[in-house]
C-alpha cells in the first residue's frame, strides 16, 4: 500500500436474537463505508450476533462457521476495500469465539480468536490461544485485535514487531464513569498504544441499548503519533472532532485518512528507534516467572 488510506468505521447497533438482521445492517454498512470511498472498513465485535447473551445455548445459536454466505456478502460488497468485523465463531465440540473476520473480494482472508475474554464472556466463550495475524492487504498490512485485547501492550507491540502499519480492532466498550471532556479510557489506551508502537489504530465500537448494558459508543481512529483523527461526540465526553456524522441512510460512520507509511518508520529521534531500542533481555530478567 502506497499512499493515503480511507479508514471507515461503521457504528452499529446489532441486537440479540436478531441475526438476519444485523447481517442484513453489516452488509449495507460495508457497501456505505466503501460508497463514500473507504479502503479499510472496521465493524463492531459481534456484529453478526449482538451482546450480551442470556446463556450459552443462545450464544452457540447466533455462531456462524467462517465460511458462512454473510462473509461472502461483505466480499462482495466491498469490492477492492478491506472489511474487518467481529462474529461469535461456532467451533469443534460445541465452542464457542468471539473472533474477527478479514475479508476482501477474493473472500475469508483470516479469522482470528479473541486471546483475552472480559467479564461474563467466560461463559460463552473459549478464548482464543493462537497469535494475531498481520495480513497483507490492498490496504496496507492490517493486524487484527478485539476489544480487550488492546489492555496488553505484548499485544499491540507484537503486532508492531511483526510490520502490521494499521491495526483493527473491533471493540464492545461498556459505558463506565469518567470526568465530564476526557476521553473514554479504552480511547486513552488505544491513544498511547499508537504513541509508543508508531502505529495507526482504527477502534469501531457499538452503539445502542443491549439487555440493559449501554455502550460508550466510542468509535475512534488514532494516527501512528498518537493523536486521534476522528471520534463520534462519545467518545470523549463532548462534542467531538468534527469528522463525524450520519450517513444519508442513517449509518454512523467515523472516517479518516491516514498514511500506512508513516506506521514503518519507528525513528522518533535522530538515535532512537521504538523497535530497536527494546531490551528483552531486561524485560525477561524483570518478568522472572511472571511470564
């Protein structure tokens, strides 16, 4: 990838126990976000399926195989851009993932399991235990984290090790207390993953009143400085940056350009490089047999 990049999130909505139609919303919320010009499209964790569930039993109904006929709709729609969005993943002997899915017109690129579960999605879900994918794309190379993933460094950093330049992230942000014009602290976090890894991050969360739990919806999309690019109004407790706004059919899409280039370069100094200044070898001795 060479040059700018339109990076669309598409805020949503998806409720429980409607799956026909949060398939039917994802798939015109990717052919949207790609009418109005986006290369990469990032949806919310568990578009497909909405959240919270009510047991496991309804959990494994919403779960779709990762060649279900959905995937192959955003293909389609997404011509030559790149689509990123997270589903409940039906696996072998009845398991269930919160995974995300990287498709482009050619299909089902990679599926990726969520490694770190939050709160009560230890009842539903068995958590992931292979690595996060970089994958190359028309788009750039595009790493892919869900949600509370973004709350470990190794994460973020391991994903930068390994030449990812935009990273995707499909998020469910629970709405918690935070002091009237600050920023939500997953934002926060996102903001200084960026900083430290030099790395452009596109954070798409939900919107909506699922079963009682409301939504920060704090879609956000940080430049590999660190320093945010879009947000909805939400997403830092007042009006927002301006580049924000409902779609003619009504969509909520958060929209950026950004340079996957400037994610290559982790000079920050005329002697220092992110990636070449770390020590394993301390970060090793400090850990000890914590790691």
């Amino acid at each position: 990838m060479t040059g700018p990049l339109q990076v669309a999130c598409v805020q949503l909505a998806p409720v429980a126990g409607a799956d026909d139609d949060n398939a039917a919303r994802s798939v015109a919320a990717v052919a949207s976000a790609v009418a109005g010009g986006a290369g990469l499209v990032v949806l919310p964790e568990l578009v497909t399926s909405g959240y919270p569930f009510e047991s496991v039993r309804e959990a494994r109904s919403s779960a779709l195989p990762p060649d279900a006929p959905i995937f192959a709709e955003w293909a389609r729609a997404a011509g030559d851009a790149v689509v990123v969005g997270g589903f409940a993943e039906r696996g072998g002997s009845g398991k269930v993932y919160n995974s995300a899915v990287l498709v482009d017109r050619t299909g089902v690129r990679t599926v990726y399991r969520k490694t770190h579960l939050w709160d009560s999605e230890h009842r539903f879900f068995t958590p992931g235990t292979a690595p996060p994918p970089v994958i190359d794309t028309a788009a750039g190379r595009i790493g892919v984290l869900i949600c509370y993933d973004m709350e470990f460094p190794e994460m973020t950093r391991g994903l930068a090790a390994r030449g990812a330049e935009v990273l995707a992230v499909p998020v469910n942000w629970p709405l918690v207390d935070r002091p009237v014009g600050e920023r939500a602290p997953e934002v926060v976090i996102a903001m200084a993953a960026a900083r430290v890894n030099r790395l452009a991050i596109a954070c798409c969360d939900r919107s909506g009143d699922d079963r009682g739990q409301v939504w920060t919806e704090g879609t956000t999309i940080i430049g590999a400085d660190g320093w945010v690019l879009a947000e909805t109004p939400y997403a830092r407790g007042d009006r927002g940056l301006p580049i924000w706004g409902s779609e003619p059919d009504g969509l909520e899409v958060v929209r950026a350009r950004l340079d996957p280039a400037r994610s290559r370069d982790k000079t920050i100094s005329a002697h220092n490089d992110l990636l070449g200044d770390r020590r394993p070898d301390v970060y090793a001795a400090l850990m000890g047999d914590a790691q």
